[in-house]
C-alpha cells in the first residue's frame, strides 16, 4: 500500500502520464514543471521502478505504469468532485502558491493593507496561513517567468536588474574608479534569474558596462533572491538584484547601489498571476485579483519613475 504521503505524488503522476508532459501537468496542478518531475521521482524511488517513460515525442506510461492508470484516472475524478463539493466549505478563503521571494519580499508586505479592508478574507499562501491547507485547486499561482501555454495569466510587472551591495561596500567602492570598482570585491551570483533572455548575468553585465573584473563567471551562488541579500547584508560582496522586490530596502538603506541606476537593465521575464478560470461570482477571489492588479501597476509606475520605461 502506497503511504498517504504520496497522494500527492500519484496526482502529478496521473496528469503527467494523461496529458504527456510535465508542464501541461503543472499548469492543472499551479506548481512549476520541475515540482511535477520531483514529484513523480519521489514515487518512482518509492517504489522501486520505471513509471514514465521520456521520450521526444514527450511522456509515455511505462509498462508497470499501464494497468494502474485507469484506476488512477477513475480515483481522481472522484477526488476531483470530492474537493468540488468541499469547496463549498471554504467560503471567504484565498488559497495561493507563489515564488517565495515573492511572498517575503512584496506581497506580505502590502498584504496588511488589503486584510485590512477585507477582515473576513483568510489566507492560505504556499501551505500556510491563517486558513487551513484544503484539498482541491489554488485560487491563484504567481510565479516569475515568460508567458507560456495554458489559461492567461495578468502580467504583474517586470523587474529592473543591477548591481547592489551593503551600505559600508557603497562607501568603499565610491573611492575608486568605475571601471575598476568591482575588482577585489567578491560577487554573489543570483540564479533566480539564469533563465531570462535578457542577460542578468555578473559576466554579462561586466562585459555590457566595460567593468574591469577578474573571473567574472566565480562567486558564491543562490537560488533565493532572500538568501543572496542576507549575504550583501554581512558584507558579503556585490550581487544582481531586482528593484522591485527590494525597494522598500534601498529606501530604508539596508542596501545601496554601487553603481549609477543606468547601469541596470530591465528583465524579459516578468511575475505573473495565474487565476483558476471559474473565479467569476466568487467575489472575495475576485477582490484579491483586483488589489494585486493594482498594487502591480503602483510597482511598474513607481519603478519605470526611477529607472525609465521598459523598452517595448
């Protein structure tokens, strides 16, 4: 007998083998396609074998998966009206799953401000909150990325990227010469934005801005947009970061900018709100999606006011 805990994995598993992908999966489940992957290998290693076969034509059943799937498949449409009639239960909640940065970053942030207008609107953002964790569908999925296949999604703006560092490193830097500034001062590499066409990289930006710097490419690496600003925090060195997110930190002058605001450049990818299709009627759903719109565009204004428009 499969342990509960994998319920979940049987899910990602299930939609992946029924619609060929990982990422047509994702889209149905409000999770990114590697959360898909992870969590069919979790039940593959559970297990003991193959359940999927890749391939270029995209995922097929392997053999141990063929006479299980139709069970599946008849297990989670119940599952599926289940979780329909449960949701009648809900009433004034909003269950959310977003980028972490995101969350600590902006939204919590601004949150206080819409919870107090709407005191009867709970929240459930990425399994916690004031409301309890539900079976069914998320209300929204925010995530930061380029458009992709599926039902739309509200661009909610895009971030503008350069350089940053602790006050004491703005200070030290300011005595030396631009084009040799960042040389001798370590850098912190921000994967959070590997994958934007535009190029937000430290060897990137040195060569854009005629920089003087040894070994570009070297430096400590996070994932976490949090993590790499605990680290310009310590003193850690230099680090590409979004104004976006951080701007309530260069304001209060946790965070300082070691070089001139031109130097930046604006990311492809943008944070994007996808909304499950059927919120029309379900005002509170609808309440929430309007105050994030807005609160998006206060962001977008705000940013293009300091650093000038996102070229079209």
């Amino acid at each position: 007998m499969v342990a509960p805990t994998y319920l979940r994995s049987l899910q990602a598993l299930e939609m992946a083998a029924r619609k060929g992908s990982f990422v047509a999966a994702a889209d149905l489940l409000g999770i990114t396609p590697a959360a898909v992957g992870q969590r069919v290998k979790a039940l593959e290693d559970y297990l003991g074998i193959e359940l999927l076969l890749r391939g270029r034509s995209g995922l097929k059943p392997a053999p141990g998966l063929g006479q299980a799937l139709p069970y599946l498949a008849r297990a989670f449409e119940d599952l599926e009206a289940a979780a329909r009639e449960l949701e009648l239960q809900r009433g004034h909640e909003l269950h959310l799953a977003a980028a972490s940065d995101f969350v600590e970053l902006w939204l919590r942030p601004r949150l206080e401000r819409f919870r107090a207008e709407h005191p009867n609107i709970r929240f459930n953002i990425n399994g916690e909150g004031d409301a309890p964790l539900r079976l069914g569908r998320i209300d929204c999925e925010i995530s930061f990325g380029g458009p992709r296949d599926g039902p739309p999604a509200d661009l909610l703006f895009r971030d503008y990227v350069l350089p940053i560092t602790s006050p004491q490193n703005v200070e030290r830097t300011a005595r030396i010469a631009a084009k040799a500034r960042l040389e001798g001062f370590p850098l912190v590499h921000l994967d959070f934005y590997k994958d934007d066409p535009a190029g937000l990289s430290w060897p990137q930006w040195v060569a854009a801005n005629g920089v003087e710097r040894t070994a570009p490419e070297r430096g400590m690496r996070f994932r976490r947009i949090t993590a790499a600003l605990d680290a310009v925090a310590a003193d850690a060195g230099v680090s590409l970061c979004g104004l976006a997110l951080i701007g309530d930190r260069l304001a209060a002058g946790q965070v300082g900018l070691p070089f001139p605001v031109e130097t930046g450049r604006w990311s492809d990818h943008g944070f994007r709100a996808r909304f499950r299709a059927d919120i029309a009627g379900r005002r509170h759903v609808e309440r929430f999606r309007d105050w994030l719109l807005a609160e998006s565009r206060a962001t977008a204004a705000a940013l293009e006011l300091s650093v000038g428009s996102h070229p079209a």
